[in-house]
C-alpha cells in the first residue's frame, strides 16, 4: 500500500464513508447504499456501469470499504 497511494486515499475515503453511513450522516437523497457502495467500487474504473459489478455477497465487510477493497485486489491481481 505505501506505494500506491490513491489506494490507501481511495480505502481511507470507503472506510469514512461506512462510518458516516453507520453514524446516519451522509446527507438526504443517498437512501440505496448498496447501490451507491457498488458505483464507489467503480469509480477507480473508467466505466461507471454498476450493474457490470461482479456480486461479492459472500464478503462480509461495510459496503463501502468492500467495494474498495474488491476494486484494489482485481486491480493487483490483474498487473503484469
């Protein structure tokens, strides 16, 4: 992680967000979570489909934090 800092950037933003979410304040007109925690997967991507979002229900993580974390290991696992 020390050498991919927008990765670290990228889960510490999932990680408040979660805890934001948990706490009730992420502002009024957010009310699908998982939708939306599906298209923060998505944002590191050029496609902004989230409906492409593979799902990962087995993962039992905040949503935010598991889309994160998904997006970095597919990334990691997929460089030369």
């Amino acid at each position: 992680m020390k050498n991919k800092p927008l990765a670290l950037a990228y889960l510490l933003a999932a990680a408040k967000l979660d805890d934001d979410a948990k706490k009730n304040l992420l502002p009024v007109g957010l009310e699908d979570l998982a939708e939306l925690s599906k298209c923060f997967g998505s944002l590191a991507r050029a496609e902004l489909d989230c409906s492409k979002v593979p799902s990962y229900d087995s993962v039992d993580l905040p949503p935010f934090l598991k889309h994160a974390l998904i997006k970095i290991v597919t990334d990691s696992l997929s460089e030369p």
